[in-house]
C-alpha cells in the first residue's frame, strides 16, 4: 500500500483570522455590543450595532484599534507578571440555551489556590484587556470602570460560567497600569439578557432597525482600580528605585540566614532538652516546649459540593405543596444537616516559645 503523504495546512494569515472573527461577531451579540444596546457606551449605539448585524461595513480600522490588538499580548504579559497570575488564550464561545449570545474573551485566568476560601484565588476568572490614553486612564482612576466596561465583563463572565474576573489596562505614555477586579452579579447579567433576547428578535431577526435610547437596567456596583501599579521609566528616580530594590533583598538574605541559625539553634537546644516536653530555664532565658492538638477549621468546599438547601424558601415551597407547618417542621427535624461531620482537625503540634527570665519576673 502507498504510503500517504501528509497534507500540510496553511496557517490562516492575520487578515483571515480577523475576516472570520468579524464573521462570527455577526452572528450574535458579544460583550462589546452590550453596552451600546443598553445605552451606556460613548462610542456607539443600539442603531450601530443593528447595523453592524443585518447590513455590515466594509472592516474599517484606525491606530487605535491597532495599538489595542498589538499590545494585547504586552498587557497580559504584563498582567502576569505584576499578579502573580497565569493565563491563557479565551475562545470563541456560544450559550447553547440562547445562541445569540456569543464572546471571545480576552484571556481567562487560572486559579491559584483551590483551597483558599476566596474565589478569585479558588477559580478561574475572565480577563479583558484594555489601552487607553493618559485622559481615559485618569477618568478610570478617578470614577472607576465605565458602564459599558461592566457590562461587558458581566457578559462574559456570564458566558464561560465564572464567578470573578478582572480588567487590565495599560496606558503606554505614561507607562502605567491598572488592574480592576469585578464580581459577577448573576442578577444584573439576567436583567441585561432579557433586554439582549428582545432586541435579537424584534429588531436584527425582524429587520427592524431600533430608536437608540437608555435602557433601564436597575443599579451595577462601583468599580475602582486595585492598587495602582506605576513602572518606573529610566531615569534618576529609577536609579534610587533599584538601588533601595537591591538594598531591601539583601536585607531578605540576611533575614533568611537569621532565620536558619534561628532553627539550628532552637534543634541543638530541644537535643538539650533531655527530659522532653516541660518549662526550661537559663542562661536568662525560660523556654516553654510542649504539645498541642490539632488546630480546629471548618470544611467549607465539602459543605458547598453537598449543595445545602435555602430552609426557609424549601419551606415555603411545601407549604405551598399543601404541607402544614407541624409536618414541616419535623421534615426539617429529621432532615437536619449535621454540621459537626464538616469540622476538621489538624495533626497535634509541638510549640517552642522562648521568652526572656527578666520580662517574666
């Protein structure tokens, strides 16, 4: 049998990738849309993106657009690096249950710490990316995200089923960025669908084009900057910057040979301590050694995957089911969780407290 030859594929150029992003775009609404729809975007609206769905424009683009897309892959390095986070490339996605809502976000972040109590540290987050001039930033660092900004990230956050995600924005002259940490707010992401489901059906299926007006879409929180992240340009303050960078990991050098003579003194001490646990004095000194149990905690993540159920909206839903109040009481009765089976307990431990014979009297 002949061999078959390998048929090599041609990667798509960059001017094919944008031609189908811009295909796919128009099949649905991104989170760039949510804003104009809803009114709050200062660059477009619900008429432009109408627009952009049943009769396209020739792709237009100006330094602006390019600058975004080209120091896209400087801002997340960035993002990386200033966090502490690691990232990867977001997909193309569609909600199976309402095909018209669509996204590529930007990145999505990895989570950090399964075991942390925090989410945007326990799951993975969205990360959109921004650049903007010194004017735009200094609003953002004054008044926090822009509606339209919310709006977004709420949709994606929507879209790839996360809890958290977050904007980086680089400004390019001066060199500075900013972080903002958003949360998801499921209830302001279905009020915003509902508003999306209609303008999808009565005005780009119907081929009706809109009246742009402001849609009222109840409150969305604040958001502010994280703390603001400055990089130093070459010059005179950099200069004293690096040499008090230097000044400091040398003080975390010595404070790390500090703390093993520490334990080596502390293990030829405890070799001393013949008689094992107990209270021991001299040399000035009196030295507690003794053991404790395991410290008490509270397993949240196992009492999170049983999925606990709301008592009181389950009990208005059997009272509605024609249950009376007796019965449902001894149904909660019977059925009480025991919260106890979630307390956890650490391994016993040994403590080594040395205090000073002078302070003690």
């Amino acid at each position: 049998m002949a061999n078959r030859k390998k048929t090599k594929t041609t990667p798509p150029t960059p001017e094919e990738r944008r031609a189908e992003f811009l295909k796919r775009r128009r099949t649905g609404l991104g989170g760039s849309d949510v804003g104009a729809i809803m009114g709050v975007d200062q660059y477009k609206d619900s008429l432009d993106v109408y627009m952009d769905k049943v009769s396209p424009p020739e792709d237009t683009d100006n330094p602006n657009m390019e600058r975004g897309r080209m120091l896209e892959p400087v801002v997340s390095l960035l993002y990386e690096l200033r966090t502490g986070r690691r990232l990867r490339t977001g997909k193309f996605r569609r909600n199976r249950n309402h095909p018209y809502l669509i996204g590529s976000p930007d990145r999505i972040i990895n989570p950090i710490d399964r075991d942390s109590q925090e989410v945007s540290k326990n799951s993975p987050g969205v990360l959109e990316i921004k650049t903007a001039n010194r004017f735009v930033l200094k609003k953002m660092q004054e008044e926090g995200l822009p509606k339209s900004y919310i709006l977004q990230l709420q949709h994606y956050m929507g879209l790839c089923g996360t809890e958290w995600g977050a904007f980086a924005v680089l400004c390019a002259d001066p060199w500075q960025f900013l972080t903002f940490t958003v949360e998801f707010d499921e209830e302001l992401f279905l009020r915003v669908r509902e508003v999306l489901e209609r303008f999808w059906a009565d005005h780009v299926e119907a081929k009706v084009p809109p009246v742009p007006a402001p849609v009222d879409y109840g409150d969305s929180k604040e958001v502010t900057a994280d703390t603001a992240i400055t990089i130093f340009e070459p010059g005179k303050d950099l200069v004293q910057w690096e040499k008090n960078v230097d000044l400091y990991r040398e003080a975390q050098a010595m404070m790390k040979l500090g703390e093993e003579a520490k334990e080596f003194a502390k293990d030829k001490l405890k070799e001393l301590m013949t008689l094992g646990e107990g209270i021991y004095e001299g040399g000035g000194a009196r030295i507690h050694y003794k053991k404790q149990g395991g410290r008490k905690g509270f397993d949240t993540r196992s009492l999170r995957a049983m999925q606990p159920i709301d008592p009181i909206a389950m009990a208005v839903l059997l009272e509605k089911a024609g249950l009376g109040l007796d019965d449902i009481e001894v149904l909660f009765d019977e059925a009480r969780m025991d919260l106890d089976r979630f307390v956890t307990t650490g391994n016993p431990f040994k403590t080594f407290r040395m205090y000073d014979s002078k302070e003690i009297l």
